[in-house]
C-alpha cells in the first residue's frame, strides 16, 4: 500500500486561537508541522505518496512544503472550497488522485507511532473494504469490536446492539477502491454514517487492534501539552538551538522553545510552548501557556493561549 490520503482540512475549533494562526495539522510539534509526523509514520509503512485536503487557511500548506513534497514522497493537494467536505466527502473529492489503488487514511491531527505493518497486512488479507487501526484504552471507547470476527458490529450503539463500544478508534484505516462505491460525491458526510450503513447491509468493516506504541489526538490544548511533555527529548532539544533564552530566565519543567523565539532576562516559564518567533518579556511568569509565533507575551498567567 503505497498511498495515503492524509486529513488536513480541520478547522480546529477546540485549538483557538492556535488555529486561527495555523491549520491544526500545520501547528507545531517540537519545532516541526504536526502533519509531517504523519508523513514520516507513513513513509516508514512503504507509502510513497500522499494527498491532502485542506479547507482552512489553506495557503499555509504551500508555506510548509513549497514543493508540494516531502522526504521524495510527491504531495497532492485538493483544496475543498467553500465548504469542508467531512471525512467521507472528502475521500470522493480526491477519487481521481488515488487511482483507484488502496490507500491508507490518516487524521491529520493525531500523533502516535503505533505499528501501521499489521493494519495493512490484515487489511490485504482479509479482502475487506475498510479495516480500522483500533486501541483497547484510550478516552473514546466508541467503537463495539468483535474479535472472533476481527470486525465491527457498532458505532456508539448507533445499530442498537446495546453496545456502546469497547474500543477507541485511532484515526486511521486502510480502504480498498471499493470504498468510492458506497460514497456521495459533493455530500458533506463523516465516513461514520458510511460504516453504519456497510454493517447494517452485512457488509464486514474490519479492524485490527494496536495498543503497541502511543497515541493522541492532538486536537485540544490539554492534550496537545500533554504530548510535548511525555515526548520532551525523543524528537530532539526542546530549546532549539535558534531561540535566544536569556541566562536569567527560569525554566521548569517541560518547555518547548521554537527557532527565533525570544524569553527575556527574568522571565519564569513552566510547562509551556513558544512557537517559532514567539516573545516573552522581562518579568513575565507564565504556566502551561502557548505562544504563537509573532506574539508577545507579558505579565503573570496560568493555562493561557497568546
């Protein structure tokens, strides 16, 4: 499977004002586009291509990978204008760039490492149409999964199986080109619905379960925290070697300054994430506060986004 259809079209509402500077897949982790962590996870997979849609602040794609490439790997864009086309909207609008080969799909605002080989392993094998990658744990357990199956048999007990769901889905699945047959071209439709229907007519959705690896979903400011703190030095320095951080300022504990960024002499910080060309200034005491790039940031918070 050498292709993926990467989501980059969310709006991020959770992650405003993050987002009304950046796309929530272009915000960054560790001084790098969340997105390309996707990218990276793919190419590892075998995957050599990928499309992406966007929607929102969509010119910022083409300032992140003014090539339209990435590691060698070709990127396609389809901008879905003027209204977000959802997940199973979205497949259909980018039909024609996938030629109708399997392809992986892979939320554009989720970080994880989980072992992608024995999704697309079972996924051939089975010859389904959709196999999800699912965890047994996690914060959404919405998905009803039967494993003497390996299939899903409810969605948030939509079905009424009196299965509320026992698994969480990760974001990411594999499809064959069958999958543009049970789709609506131009319909603005979350691939929920189109799973719900394909189970009701008995056709099997797989999955296959990967709690190998870590997982979040990146799409609130707790949780985008909470990633830069568990991930501190795996993705290298935190402080990068292109900020000025003044000798008199105080770091505790976790605190991820990007390239150009700025914290004056005096400055306290705790926890927090300055974007690349963020500014702290003299005296300022901050905790668990996100600065986006070109903000200044002064005076004494606790849990703010500048």
């Amino acid at each position: 499977m050498t292709q993926a259809f990467v989501l980059g079209a969310g709006i991020g509402e959770r992650l405003r004002p993050l987002t009304e500077q950046l796309p929530k897949p272009l915000i960054p982790v560790f001084h790098r586009p969340l997105i390309t962590y996707a990218f990276d996870h793919l190419h590892a997979a075998g995957v050599r291509r990928l499309v992406v849609n966007t929607h929102h602040l969509a010119t910022a794609y083409d300032v992140a990978f003014p090539d339209q490439s990435y590691r060698g790997m070709p990127i396609s864009f389809r901008n879905e204008m003027p209204v977000r086309l959802e997940t199973a909207g979205g497949i259909a609008n980018v039909r024609d760039l996938l030629n109708e080969e399997p392809f992986l799909v892979y939320n554009g605002d989720i970080l994880t490492d989980l072992p992608l080989e024995p999704l697309i392993r079972a996924h051939e094998a089975s010859g389904n149409i959709v196999t999800l990658a699912l965890r047994s744990h996690g914060p959404a357990l919405h998905i009803a999964y039967d494993a003497a199956s390996g299939g899903v048999t409810d969605i948030r007990d939509k079905l009424g199986t009196g299965n509320a769901g026992t698994h969480l889905f990760t974001g990411i699945y594999a499809c064959s080109p069958a999958i543009h047959e049970w789709i609506t071209p131009g319909k603005v439709e979350s691939v929920i619905p189109i799973f719900l229907e394909m189970i009701r007519q008995g056709v099997k959705v797989g999955a296959v379960v990967l709690d190998e690896g870590q997982w979040w979903d990146l799409g609130s400011r707790t949780q985008y925290l909470s990633a830069h703190a568990a991930l501190n030095g795996m993705h290298g320095p935190a402080i990068h070697p292109e900020a000025q951080v003044s000798s008199e300022a105080v770091l505790r504990r976790t605190n991820v300054i990007g390239p150009g960024a700025i914290v004056e002499a005096g400055v306290q910080l705790e926890d927090c994430i300055l974007w690349p060309g963020a500014r702290v200034v003299a005296g300022a005491r901050l905790a668990r506060c996100i600065v986006r790039s070109g903000v200044t940031a002064a005076g004494t918070f606790e849990d703010v986004d500048f």
